[in-house]
C-alpha cells in the first residue's frame, strides 16, 4: 500500500501459490498460472490499474 495525499491506496498486489503436487504436473501448473489472469474476474477489472504479480511456490510430492 502507498498513500496518495493522506489515503492508502492499493498499487500492487503479489500472489505466491504454495503448491505440493507430483513433479509429473509441474509444466501444466507452470501453464495454467501463466494463463489464468486472462479468465479471472478479480485479475481482468483490476487489470491496469493495480500491478499484480505471481510466483510458484512449488513442492515435490
């Protein structure tokens, strides 16, 4: 959050997905999260205005 006068204002929202799956899955995981913004609700109306970013956090099972 940053303030713009004296309001906080959300600019940038981080996503980390903490996922334990075979490692088998991994390039379909690796995909669908490189895809998934375009089909998000959440992700498509803030698109622009606020920076949104994804990171795997992944486990072998």
């Amino acid at each position: 959050m940053e303030t713009e006068g004296k309001v906080l204002v959300i600019k940038r929202i981080k996503q980390v997905f903490r996922l334990t799956a075979s490692e088998d899955d991994r390039p379909t995981i690796e995909r669908v999260l490189g895809v998934y913004a375009d089909s998000c609700p959440v992700a498509r109306s803030l698109k622009g205005s606020i920076e949104i970013t994804s990171e795997l956090d992944f486990t072998p099972a």
